[in-house]
C-alpha cells in the first residue's frame, strides 16, 4: 500500500469537472485507490464519482491518497500530478 498527502489547489475545489477527472484517472489503474480528508472526517473510492464528490472538498482541503495493488506507485503518481497542477484550471491558487 502507499500513501500520500495532496492539497485541493484548484479555486473551485474538487467540483464535478475535476472529480470526474480524477475518476477517470483513477480507473485506468488496476489497483484499488481510495481518498480521504487529512482530518478523518470522509474517505471516497477514487474510481466513483458520487464518493469523490461527497468529500465536498473545497480549495485547501488535505487529503490522503491511498493505493493498494499492482500497479499503485503509477496510479499515486498520476493521481498526485492532478492535484499539482490544479486539475489543469487556468486558475489555481497556489
């Protein structure tokens, strides 16, 4: 399993468009990837809409990213790109 800490960059948080984003990158992994708020308080299958969603992250919101599987360190990577560069938002506050 690995794990790592990301912050919500983009000004809109983890709205539809970058959820779902983040979704279909999650998918194209084998491995089973979940997120979670840094504080405990929600954790989401990263490959569902619906549960990424109900993370209702906003803009500076921690959350962990953890995978488990065969391909994980790929699919941490490419989840971890996402949030770094603000889900590719021309307006990411950094």
């Amino acid at each position: 399993m690995v794990e790592r800490r990301v912050t919500v960059k983009n000004r809109l948080g983890l709205h539809a468009r970058a959820a779902a984003q983040l979704v279909r990158t999650a998918s194209e992994f084998q491995s089973i990837v979940r997120l979670e708020r840094a504080d405990g308080s929600a954790a989401a299958d990263a490959k569902s809409i619906l549960s990424v969603l109900m993370l209702a992250a906003c803009c500076g919101t921690e959350l962990r990213i953890m995978a488990d599987g065969v391909d994980e360190e790929r699919a941490i990577s490419a989840l971890e790109a996402l949030f770094q560069t603000g889900f590719g938002e021309s307006d990411p506050q950094v």
